[in-house]
C-alpha cells in the first residue's frame, strides 16, 4: 500500500517549518543586540557558558583590573565601555584584578560590538579562570547551545 501526500499539505508543511526555524534564529541573535553604529560607546558582552568545573562559584569580570560584575553558569552580561584600549580578564572572586591574571587587550570603537568568553581552565595543579575575545557568530551559537540569560543582578553597583 502506497501513501500519496497532498503536495498542498506538503508544501505547508515546509512553510511553517521554514517560519519557525527563521524565528528561532532571529530570536536568538536579538539576545545579543548589536551597538547602534551612531553610540558614542562600544558594547562588551562576557559570556559564561555551563560546565561543571567552577560551576558553583561565580566568576568575576574586570575590566581595566575593577570588576563590571559576577557572573554564574549560563549567564551574560553588557558593558558600555568607552572608546580606547582596555584590558578584559576574568577571574574567581574579587573585586580588583590579580597581578597574575591573564589580560586580553581589546581597542574598542564607538558603535562597535565585542564579545569575550569566561573560561574555565582545569589543570593537574590549579584551576583558572580566563577571558577570550570571540566572534559574534560563536557568541550566538554559546547563547543557544548552552541556553545562557542576561544576569540581571549584573547592572547594579559592586560594593
């Protein structure tokens, strides 16, 4: 027996498939919304994705050696940051960098868009915490992949 398939249903079908997958992606990336290209400033974003080393503490983000926030698994944050040369890390605990961090140094640009990763890097002797600068398209696929929000205690002030 032979089952015939209305080319209407069909068709539909791949319709409201090809809607929903567009939507999910568009949702996705205005997560992340980019600078608006007239701003006096540029965006950062740290992003910490889930793992299960470290997960239980948050990991604390600097900018120019003084912590913009603390981030948990599966959390981001946003940064006005004003243009020039600044130095991210990333960190356990602290509200002030430590001599050893290691430091990325990134020359941000008004109107201009950065994303930089918290990572956790185990060892036989030591675990650390690090920042990496990524792209916009590895942001987007961290976001979805591993289902990370906007922190929202992040935008209230440090003590």
């Amino acid at each position: 027996m032979r089952i015939q398939m209305n080319p209407y249903i069909l068709w539909r079908a791949v319709l409201v498939y090809a809607l929903l997958l567009l939507n999910a992606v568009t949702l996705t990336g205005q997560e992340l919304p980019e600078n608006d290209p007239n701003a006096d400033y540029g965006i950062v974003y740290f992003l910490r994705g889930k793992g299960h080393a470290g997960s239980a503490t948050a990991f604390s983000a600097l900018i120019d050696g003084n912590r913009v926030c603390k981030l948990n698994n599966r959390r981001y944050s946003r940064h006005e940051v004003d243009p020039g040369s600044h130095e991210f890390s990333a960190q356990f605990g602290g509200k002030k960098g430590k001599k050893k961090a290691e430091l990325i140094e990134i020359e941000i640009e008004a109107g201009k868009t950065y994303y930089v990763q918290m990572v956790m890097q185990a060892s036989f002797w030591v675990n650390d915490v690090r920042a990496q600068e990524i792209t916009r398209n590895s942001a987007l696929h961290l976001l979805e992949d591993d289902e990370i929000k906007l922190d929202p205690e992040c935008g209230e002030v440090i003590e």
